[in-house]
C-alpha cells in the first residue's frame, strides 16, 4: 500500500520500519516539530523524524493540521491508501480521516475500549492492571472511539514498570498492524464498534499525579509509582521540600495505628506507613536539589527522627 505515517515518539518508530519491511511504502512522515530540550534547548529531533531521515522517507512538520490548506492539497495528490497514527500527538481532522480508502489507521496502546486517552500504558499499570495489550482501530472524530480492527493481549508482571512495557507493546503493536493492513487488503479483518459502556479514559499525566498520596494502601501507592516511570514518577514533601522517590517497594507487613506519612526506621531501612495499616519501603530519594541517593545515604544524611512525616 501507499502510506502516510503520522508519529513523533519512539513508540513509533518499530511500526514505522515493520511497514517499510513488509513492503509497503511510506511515502510521506509527518512528525511533530523538532523541540528544545536539555538546559543548553537544544533542538532535538523526534525518534519518527529520524528513523524517516535513515531510511529516505520524506518528512513534514507541519505546525497545525486542521486550518492547512497546503497539506491538504499535498496528501491528496499523494493519494494514500491508509494514514497511520501511532501517538502523533494531534487531533487529526475530518479532511484527514476522509482521505484514504481505507480510512485512518491507529494503533492504541491498551485493549480498548478501556484507557481511552493519551496516556493507556501508564494508567493501566497505575491501576494495578495485570492484563493489558495493544489495537488498531480506524479513527472517527471522537477520542479512540473508533472501530476496533484487531487486539493482541499482554500480561503485566507485578513488578513491571511503564519504561519496561513500552518497548514490549511497540513492539507487538508494530507486527498487528502490519497483520490489519494485509487482512484489509484480502478482506479477513472487518471493523467492529466499540462498547463505549465499558470505556475507561487514561488521561494525559500531570506533575500532580505524582505526589504521592500516604492515605492510600502500599500496593496502590507501588502500582502508582511503576505506572509513571520514567514520568512523572513519584514525590512527597519533607521538611518543607520536594522528595523523590526513585525506588520502594510494598513490604506486606502491618503499620499498626501510625498515621499514614509517618517514617519508621527499622535498622538501615526506611519505612512509611500506609493506608489501612500498610508499609511501604522506600530504597532510593532525591530531596530537591540534591543528587539521587540510596535509603542508607539517606539515613546517614539526614537522620529522620522516629514519627517525622512526609506529605
């Protein structure tokens, strides 16, 4: 088929080359701007952009989609078969999604209809989700609420985080859609509609999801923390500044009546109380301003007194 792909991230990126590889022909990427980054903003290109530049694909960036009389002229002369949308990052609009024969093609990382939204991977282990997986869908106006094509299930280990899953569902979801592309073309993948009864939304992280909350049981404040990993982790206050956790785990064992927030030290570790009786273990910090430290430099460093809190 003759392609357009639309991604940014390197989530992107496996789909993109498992198109090429499988024969078809990508004949424009449209990628998001180049951004500053880094403390000298640098501009630094996009994982898409990159891997179009390697392989001879041409590339567009436009800055808005919707009100852009150039772009849309240049897709229909390109006459594509289907656009891909992997996380591309914008809405696409009604002359995009009517543009090709077979429609525009998205692949959502969750199994819809649950975690519609721009963050599924994350919510869904934040959760305590020990199921997930990927789908390509044909986008409509609404937000992933498109007709389902194909899914592929996953199983989320206990101690997974959303930076070990990601590369996992790229790549898994690079090979579905390579699969929903060939059963269009033959005609053995039809389109279903979503239930919408059972939707679930997994909106876009913010810095506050990442304050921890010690009212809630040990288990939830874990599935929270490998849920955001790489961002926006997770951070409590101490001693009027912001505390980062960069590693904790649940310990199963019982707090007692202390209030949720309160640290216990117990030898070398660090313990927090819960909410319904729970501890939590905390294995390395970061207090603002400072560098990253395991617990016992922690300790030596700052001497938490007995009952200090966190919150």
């Amino acid at each position: 088929m003759r392609l357009v792909f639309c991604g940014t991230p390197q989530f992107a990126v496996p789909t993109f080359h498992a198109l090429l590889d499988a024969g078809h022909e990508i004949v424009l990427a449209l990628v998001q701007p180049d951004r500053a980054a880094g403390r000298g903003l640098e501009l630094r290109l996009p994982a898409v952009k990159q891997a179009a530049l390697a392989r001879a694909v041409p590339v567009a960036q436009p800055v808005k989609l919707r009100d852009n009389p150039e772009l849309q002229q240049q897709l229909a002369s390109l006459a594509p078969d289907a656009i891909i949308v992997v996380a591309y990052g914008r809405i696409i609009p009604p002359w995009m999604l009517a543009l090709p024969r077979f429609g525009n093609l998205n692949l959502h990382g969750s199994l819809l209809p649950l975690y519609r939204g721009a963050a599924p991977i994350q919510w869904a282990i934040a959760r305590g989700a020990t199921e997930t997986g990927v789908t390509t869908m044909r986008l409509d106006a609404g937000l992933d609420t498109g007709d389902i094509l194909l899914q592929r299930t996953a199983q989320i280990g206990p101690d997974q985080t959303a930076a070990d899953l990601f590369p996992m569902l790229a790549t898994m979801g690079a090979g579905l859609m390579v699969e929903t592309l060939a059963g269009l073309e033959n005609g053995t993948v039809q389109a279903k509609p979503q239930d919408s009864s059972q939707a679930t939304l997994a909106p876009i992280l913010t810095r506050d999801d990442a304050r921890i909350d010690w009212t809630h049981p040990a288990q939830e404040i874990y599935n929270r923390w490998r849920g955001f990993q790489p961002w926006p982790g997770a951070w409590t206050r101490f001693r009027g500044k912001n505390l980062t956790v960069h590693a904790m785990r649940p310990t199963g064992e019982y707090a007692g009546t202390a209030a949720p927030g309160t640290m216990h030290r117990a030898q070398d570790r660090v313990l927090i109380a819960c909410g319904k009786g729970t501890l939590l273990e905390l294995l390395e910090v970061q207090l603002e301003g400072k560098r990253r430290m395991p617990v016992g430099a922690f300790l030596n460093g700052y001497a938490p007194t007995p009952g200090e809190q966190l919150g």
